[in-house]
C-alpha cells in the first residue's frame, strides 16, 4: 500500500513538472515588447474588420397556394342525373348550365297545374257574372219596394242572396291565386331541372375543379355534381409564429416563389392577418393575394414567400460568429492592436440577414474576433493568426530575424 502511495505522489510530481516546463516555454515564445512578460499566455484568434452595409429585417415564410373562390354547383331538387355539360378542367362564364336533370314528371305537374288554374280561372269568371245578376236583382227588388210592389221581405231575401254571390265570388278569387302560384311553383320546379352555375362577385370566367358524378345517377337535393374555382386571382396562405406576427400588415407586399417554377417569382399582397394564434402550432394564418392572369399558378402547388418588414442602410454589421456571450450579456471583442488585447464590448443586437448582424449600439468601429472568442475574457492578451497579420510577416522576411513589427528591438 505504501508503494503504491509513493509511486501516486511521484507521478503526480512529474506531471507538474511537465507542465511547468510546457506554460514557460509558451510564455517565452508568445513575449515580446509592450506585452505582459515571459509567463502569460496569450489566445491566437482569428479577426475580421467591423462593416458598415445595408441590412434589410425580412422573413421568409412556406406555404400552399388556394383559388380565391370555390363553391360546390348542386341541384335545388332530387332526380335522375339526365346530362352532364362539363368536365374536369373545363371553363365556364357566369351562368352557364351546367347539367340537366330528368324532367318529365315536372313537365306533367306544370300541365296539371295550367289545367288547375283554367278550372280555377272559369269559376271567377262565372262567380264574376253571377254577382252582376245579383246586384242588379237586388237594384230591381229595392225599386219595386218603393214602389209598393213588393214586400219588406222580398228585398231582405235578395240582400241575402247577394251577399252569398259576393262570398263566393271572393272565394272563387282566392282559389284562383292559389293556382296561380301552384302553377308558378310547379314552373320553378321546372327550372331546377336546368342546373347552373352562378356567382356575384365578378364576371369572368372560371374552371371546373372536380366532378362527383356521372351521368344517370340518382341525386338527392344539395348534392354536389362538380366544384367551380376562381383562379384569376389566387391566394397564397403562410403561416407565421409569434416573433413575425407583429411584423406583418394589410398592404404588406410579398415576393412569391412556386416550387414548381424556380427562379421565377411572383407579387403578392397580405389580404388578411388572423387575430389570433393557433394554441398548438403557436403560428397565424396569413392570406395573400396575387394576380394570376396566365392561370400558370395553380391551387395546392406548395410556394416560398419572402416578406421585408424594414431596411437599414449605412448599418454597422460583423459575422455572426464574432458574436459572444459574457455575464449574461451578448457583445463582441474588439480588438485593440496597440496592447494586442481583446476587450469583450456588449451591444444591443439589431437585424440579422444571412451571416450578418447589425450593431444597434454602440457605435464602433475596428476589427473584431470571429474565431477563438470562447477562449476570450474581457482584457485577455491575444495573438493573431498568420492571415490576419501579413504585413509583419513580410517585414520579418526584410529585416531579419532580430526584426520586429515596426523596426523595434527587443
């Protein structure tokens, strides 16, 4: 046991002595004037110049293509599908027909109802003349009263036969509206067997996106024979998260890039922003629309949308990578060439576009630290790699080896 012990501390002794041996040989080569002496060690780091560049804050979004419009062409009434008039992909103006259905037994309840309506009109015409008779018959009683010929009784009796003409020559007016309107129905009815298509908004042509059915089906009403979509004007539908949301609104315009078409892009403009979230995907739908005149665009084809929120120019930019994080706190390290020092300088970050960042504040300007920060802490001494300093490595090769940058000796 106590060999093992002695052999644990003499090793442990040589590795200290390794080590010691290896930092003094570092701090010995890394020296030099106006650096801190033989036994720091310094922190080699790659360095790029801070920029100033236009910077804009956009954001790129996927989503799918929609038709603006889209309604299903059903019949009013139940029947035998006659004869379809349209097919997948055809193109149809603001109240085409669109099929027919089987008419016969409305064609016979429209003659039925024509006959009703005859019966119903020549009953009026009777019940019509048959209250002038009356009326004259009572103006005739009524004369003869006066003139003593007839009795008190006689003119109540044609008082009464009067009013009963009049009641049914009121009735027989009623029952000839009602025809009337069983006929009008009966007409309607008729009508519903020429199934159409129709839309208010606009006048212009539109394309049949699917049929359900075929010829000879039996079709209950409101059952779906084929679906109409406007595609002149298409809609583009993105989703965006919480951190975009705000960023976007009505009248924003968008560049639109189909998927099956690289390379070309379309304008596009938000239409409509969702008020609100949705709970599981955390993201709103946002609607834009853009001209389709060629009809090349095409409902379901899956789209990229770029959309600039704003734009700095003459902003202050470093890489992405010179980024760093101290004490809570995001800045960069600035380097001071004069006492070959990184000083670590916190920022307020601005836009992000692609591998650059903008500096908010402060203002600065010089070389930062792009490679070798997670090395750094605020102060530390540092030494440049070979390809940030060509210019002492050329003036080595001049003046010899006692040479140092700017002619000084040691």
């Amino acid at each position: 046991m106590k060999k093992f012990a002695l052999t644990f501390i003499l090793g442990l002794a040589i590795a200290g002595v390794i080590i010691h041996t290896i930092q003094g040989g570092s701090g010995t080569k890394t020296g030099g004037p106006g650096r801190r002496g033989p036994g720091v060690a310094r922190v080699a780091v790659e360095i790029t110049p801070i920029k100033v560049a236009s910077l804009v804050d956009e954001g790129r979004f996927v989503g799918s293509l929609e038709s603006k419009s889209k309604f299903m062409v059903a019949p009013k009434i139940s029947g035998r599908l006659k004869k379809l008039l349209v097919d997948i992909g055809d193109s149809i103006d603001n109240g085409e027909t669109v099929a027919f259905l089987d008419d016969e037994e409305l064609l016979l309840s429209v003659k039925q109802a024509e006959a009703d309506m005859e019966i119903a009109r020549a009953n009026f015409t009777e019940s019509t003349e048959l209250l002038e008779i009356s009326q004259r018959e009572l103006d005739r009683v009524k004369t003869m009263r006066q003139q003593k010929v007839s009795s008190e009784v006689d003119v109540e009796n044609a008082q009464a036969a009067h009013k009963t003409r009049q009641a049914r020559h009121q009735v027989n007016r009623a029952l000839l509206s009602q025809k009337e309107a069983a006929l009008e129905t009966a007409k309607v009815r008729l009508s519903y067997a020429r199934v159409t298509a129709s839309w208010s908004d606009s006048n212009g042509s539109r394309f049949i996106a699917e049929r359900f059915l075929n010829e000879g089906a039996m079709i209950s009403a409101n059952t779906p024979i084929v679906s109409v979509i406007d595609i002149a004007t298409i809609t583009a539908v993105i989703d965006a998260v919480e951190q975009d949301y705000f960023k976007l609104e009505t009248g924003q315009m968008a560049e639109i890039e189909p998927s099956a078409t690289p390379g070309r892009t379309y304008q596009a403009r938000i239409s409509r922003i969702a008020p609100m979230l949705d709970e599981a995907s955390r993201q709103a739908r946002i609607e834009l629309e853009l001209s389709n005149s060629d009809y090349q665009l095409k409902p379901g084809m899956f789209i990229r949308a770029r959309i600039i929120f704003a734009k700095h120019n003459d902003a202050t930019v470093v890489p992405a990578s010179a980024m760093a994080r101290r004490n809570e706190r995001e800045g960069v390290f600035l380097i001071d060439h004069e006492s070959e020092k990184a000083n670590f300088i916190p920022i307020e970050r601005g836009f992000t576009e692609g591998e650059f960042v903008e500096i908010a504040s402060p203002s600065l300007s010089g070389d930062v630290v792009t490679l070798g920060h997670h090395l750094l802490e605020d102060g530390m001494a540092i030494i440049l790699a070979d390809k940030n300093r060509p210019a002492e490595k050329s003036e080595k090769k001049g003046k010899g080896p006692g040479a140092t940058k700017g002619g000084r000796q040691p």
